[in-house]
C-alpha cells in the first residue's frame, strides 16, 4: 500500500538528483543584464520554434601607450534558433547559434518505467556527447549515464516518506582523481494540498570536495523566500545568495543579493495575453559597476 501511495502522486516524486535544487537555483539565477533580448516563439501540439535576437556584452582589452592594460566591454549580436518536436513517447529539439554551435536533445519513453536521453554538442573546437537512461518504480529512480567528458555517472532516488527523499550519485572519469565524486542528498518538501505547488522545500547535498545546501519557503500567497549556499572543503569558500520573490496578477519581482554584496533584481510583465516585458539590474559596489537588461518575449 505505502508503493502505491507514492506512485499516485507522480508530481511530489521522481525528483531526478541533478534537479533536486531547481525551485531555489532557478528563483535566484535568472539570466539578468543582457541588454538586450527579445523572443518569439510558436507552439501547436507537436511542434514549435523560438527565435532569439540578443545583445551581450564582450569583455575587450585595450592596450594604451602606458602599455598597462585596461578592461573594458563592447556588444556583439547573438541569435539563437530552436526547434522541437513532442509527440507521447518522444521529444526531439535542436538548437542552433549564431557563432556555429550546434546541440541535438532526445527524450524517448520505451515504456512507463524505462527512458532514454541523449545529447549532442557540437561547436568550433570539439564535439561532446551524452547518453542516460532512467528507470523508475514505485517510490525510486535510477539514473546510468555514459559520455566523452564523464565516462560514467549513476545516481539513485528513493522516496522514504511522503515530505522526504534520498539520493546519491556516483560519478567515474577514467585516472583523473580530480572529476572523480560521490555525493549524497537529502531533500525534504511539503506541498499544498490543492494545488500541489510547494510550500517549503530543504535540499542538504553533500560531495567528496564540496557542499550544497538550499531552502525555498512560500511565506504568503504572493511572497517566496529563497536561500542558496556552497562550501568547498579544500579553498574553504563559503558562498551564499539570498532572495525573494514578489507575485502579482500581471508578473513578478525577483531580487536577491550574494555574499559579495552584488544585488540584482528582475522583473517579468505580462502586458497581454502572449507578450511579456523583462527588466533586470545588477549593482556590484566592489566593482563599481552597475548593468540593466530589458527584454521581451512572444509567445504564439
């Protein structure tokens, strides 16, 4: 009885140990101050497009007389197309950039409890590819992957109660010591009843070099507190970032600051039905540098 309680809920569990983190990495890190970007894309039940037109900031060296070299930043125009192709079994996107990389994503169902993904990257200077496949029962999921830049990965996830899960991973890269890991997790959520969104979710992952701690806690209908921290045995560098985020009827408002003092905020609109408006900022005082990005995005 307690497997099949697990397995009607299939939303609350199967978190994959490479996402356990991704209501609270995902609240924090949002692709802030490009300067400019603007999205189109066109969706139907099997296929759809996106087109990105952009505007990132380079960083440039200038030699003066003095021979002392200063740093400065010029724009470069980017575009970025990606297709993809969903059907119930199988789910293909390509993506394509304007500086020549290529990258090719499968997902395939074999059956209900059997999956397979690949991924192929290609760009200037080397081409790198990736395979896993997934299988998932009841209150756990394995995970095998195999791939030019880790030879072998596997992780594993079990649902020990309803608010709690745990995983471990093992990751193998031939003699090279250094790329050689284990971790393990422990992950504990709750969510609302009826809508089955989260409430509070506490992530503690532990590495061989390294440590990785999250919380995302919803305080009120409209407001969500979200903390993010790392620690690395061997440096001993501590790095945190905290943040909030305030919802609205027509968007939200992101803002967060790490422990270097860097505050950054971003702003997403929804004018009308389709069309959003994105503003985001980030204030470095260390540095003295401040960036502001704005972009907008269609969706058909």
């Amino acid at each position: 009885m307690a497997d099949e309680s697990l397995d009607d809920k299939p939303i609350r569990f199967h978190i994959p140990y490479q996402v356990i983190h991704h209501e609270a990495y995902m609240s924090l890190h949002k692709e802030l101050s490009e300067p400019f970007r603007f999205d189109d894309t066109k969706l139907n039940k099997r296929f759809g497009a996106n087109h990105r037109f952009s505007l990132l900031t380079e960083p440039a060296v200038i030699y003066p007389r003095s021979r002392s070299s200063l740093t400065s930043e010029y724009l470069r125009g980017g575009y970025d197309f990606c297709v993809n192709f969903t059907n119930p079994s199988l789910m293909v996107i390509g993506n394509s950039m304007l500086d020549g990389n290529l990258l090719a994503r499968m997902k395939y169902d074999y059956t209900d409890r059997l999956t397979m993904y690949s991924q192929i990257m290609n760009n200037q200077t080397l081409c790198s590819s990736l395979f896993s496949f997934d299988y998932k029962r009841a209150g756990y999921k394995t995970q095998v992957q195999a791939g030019s830049d880790v030879p072998f990965k596997a992780s594993c996830s079990k649902n020990v109660t309803p608010e709690l899960s745990l995983h471990g991973e093992v990751s193998w890269n031939g003699n090279d010591d250094v790329n050689n890991d284990v971790g393990f997790a422990a992950r504990y959520a709750r969510y609302e009843s009826e809508t089955n969104k989260p409430k509070m979710i506490a992530v503690a992952q532990v590495f061989t070099k390294s440590a990785i701690m999250s919380y995302f806690q919803k305080i009120s209908e409209k407001v969500m507190f979200v903390t993010y921290l790392t620690y690395n045995y061997m440096s001993r560098d501590v790095r945190a970032r905290v943040g909030c985020v305030y919802s609205v009827r027509r968007g939200r408002v992101l803002a967060n600051i790490d422990s270097n003092g860097v505050l950054a905020t971003h702003l997403e609109e929804r004018w009308v039905e389709g069309l959003n408006f994105i503003l985001s900022t980030e204030l470095d005082p260390k540095r003295w540098e401040c960036k502001v990005g704005c972009g907008i995005t269609i969706t058909t």
